[in-house]
C-alpha cells in the first residue's frame, strides 16, 4: 500500500510558537505508529521560513508539493495545521492549501477567521440567540472609545479587556482598578484593530470536545479547570512550570440536564460557524446555574497538559484513531475528485 504523505505544520513565529512545537511533537507521535503514513515535520520558523526537521529548509508549491532546496520534491496527501494562533487559528495557511488543492485538518479559512476574532464570534452568538457573557467591543482607542470602556467599568465593576484576534489569553487584561483601565485599552490595541470588553462571571470554568466521528458529530462531558481565586488564566498561569491551576477531565457535581444542555449549545454552535472536524468549547457557568458560552478553539492545544485528547480518550474514542480516520477520509474525496 502506498504510503501517504502528510504534512504537520507548526511554529508560526506568534506568542504561542513554542506551544505549537509541544502539541506537534504529541501529533507527531500519534502518527507514527501508523507504517502508511510518511510524516513531515515542518516547523514555520521565528524568522518565517519553512523548515522540516530532517531534510531542512523547504517550502509547498501550488501543485500541493513540499520542495526541499535539493531539489527533492514530495507529493502531499493531507495537511495538519498545528498552529496555535496566527498563522494558523486565523484561516491564512487553509486559504492557501485551499489555493493549491491539500485536504487539512481542521476548520476551514471562513470558520477560523470567525473564531479567532472574538469580536465576531460574539455577534454570531448574539445572532443565533447563543447565550453568552455580556459585552461591547471597540473599533478605536479615542475619547469615545474610552467613555464605552469607563461605562462597562461602572456597570460592571470589574472588565476583561481582550484584543480581539490573539490567542491563548494574550492581549487579555483583566481590571479591577478604574485607573488601569487606559492604559490596558492601548495595549490591546496595539496587538488587533479591535478590542473585546467582557462582563466577568463567578462561577466556574467548563470546556467541551467537539469533533465530527464517522458522520456524527461528538460532544464530549463538560471538563473543567480552577484556577486560585488570586489568579488569572493567562498565557502564563496556562503553561508555567509554576501554575496553581487544577484542570479535571471530568468536571463533578453537574447535573445531567445541564450537561445536555450545555452539549446542545455547543452543537449549535459549532454548526453555525461552519467548524469541521474538531473545536473546543468554552463555557462558564456562574452561581446561579446561568450558562454562558464563552468561546471556540478550532485548533485546541495539544501539550501534556491540554484537556481535548483527554476528554475524546474519556469519550471512549482514540485521538490517534480521530487522525486516521480523517486522513483516510480526506484522502478518498482528494481521490475521488482527481479520478
């Protein structure tokens, strides 16, 4: 059997570069216990090149070829973005292995633009009628744009301010001080055009697996993660050595109604922004049992500590069966529509 040649792209150059090269290497892993698939690991650099950890420096043409500087051209079959943030998350590399015609995994150009942009996710959430956490956004840090902010403060009392196109909580401020709040705003402009202002919920923080499994679509139990009530999600409390943070594969003490309703919500969801293949929901839910979805991964972590592989394996289906099954899938339509 000819063996298939994938494609497992990862860095990217952002924030969460080095994450993306952790969560690579546990793909990486999964696929090479399969003989029929011939795996290219190809890190975007810090500096933008391509580069594949045997064959070095290398680059996919518009007839969906890996070309190494030998010379040495490779045919692709099917491509794995594992790219945390832009490049990735933000739809740019499927547009272009759309261009040239490679099957990937994952969310396509549309849908990842859409989740990566809070902003954006949030209006179709308000659309669809999709309970979420109380907002406004702005378009610009100017007088205006500060007297939207002062007055969320005032509402509220407290406010997460996100930049509205970054992942992994960078860009993401939370104040509890009205005096902070100018000087947080301008940062997070200076990392996206638009910028989130969120209503912050007590109560707990609770994710679900979404993945597509022969013709269905799966939604895992809630898992969930507590932080100490002195910290913050962010980038750092996520992957430090030092993080306090609990994550439960399974989250106690939730009634299966509001499971049920909570695997509904992330089903709409998913559907109405055209995800495909694979997501992770995010939810709270605070003191009065209210559920508010909070936002959509399309491309999750996969490093030791990330809780999608877990909660599929819990769910009863191997990742490494997942990925198979999606390569096989991809590769009999790819298949198909050349013959």
């Amino acid at each position: 059997m000819e063996q298939k040649n994938i494609l497992l792209l990862c860095g990217g150059g952002h924030s969460e570069h080095d994450i993306s090269l952790i969560s690579a290497s546990y793909l990486k892993d999964q696929l090479s216990a399969d003989q029929g698939l011939n795996v290219f690991f190809v890190e975007i650099t810090k500096d933008g090149k391509w580069r594949e950890e045997k064959k070095g420096n290398c680059e996919l043409n518009l007839k969906g070829e890996l070309c190494f500087s030998s010379s040495q051209k490779e045919h692709l079959h099917y491509a794995i973005p594992c790219l945390h943030g832009p490049p990735g998350e933000s739809g740019d590399i499927q547009s272009y292995f759309e261009l040239v015609g490679l099957p990937y995994l994952g969310a396509g150009p549309e849908a990842s633009m859409a989740c990566f942009n809070k902003v954006t996710t949030k209006l179709w959430f308000e659309s669809a009628k999709i309970p979420n956490t109380p907002f406004v956004y702005l378009h610009q840090f100017n007088e205006e744009g500060l007297k939207k902010a002062y007055e969320a403060f005032e509402n509220w009392g407290q406010v997460y301010i996100k930049s509205s196109s970054q992942g992994s909580s960078i860009g993401c401020y939370f104040i509890k001080e009205k005096k902070e709040l100018k000087e947080k705003l301008e940062k997070a402009f200076k990392l996206s055009p638009y910028v989130l202002l969120e209503k912050p919920i007590k109560g707990r923080e609770l994710e679900m697996a979404a993945y597509e499994w022969e013709g269905n679509l799966i939604v895992t139990a809630p898992a969930e993660i507590i932080t100490p009530s002195t910290a913050f999600y962010s980038f750092e409390e996520k992957y430090s050595q030092e993080s306090q943070t609990e994550t439960y594969v399974k989250a106690k003490n939730l009634k299966q109604n509001l499971i049920d309703q909570m695997k509904e919500i992330a089903k709409r969801a998913f559907k109405l922004l055209k995800i495909k293949d694979l997501a992770r929901i995010d939810f709270f839910l605070d003191e009065n049992n209210q559920l508010y979805i909070n936002e959509i991964n399309t491309f999750p972590g996969m490093t030791p500590i990330s809780l999608f592989p877990k909660m599929m394996e819990e769910n009863g289906h191997r990742f490494k069966n997942f990925l198979e099954e999606k390569i096989r899938e991809n590769t009999r339509k790819r298949n198909k529509h050349e013959a």
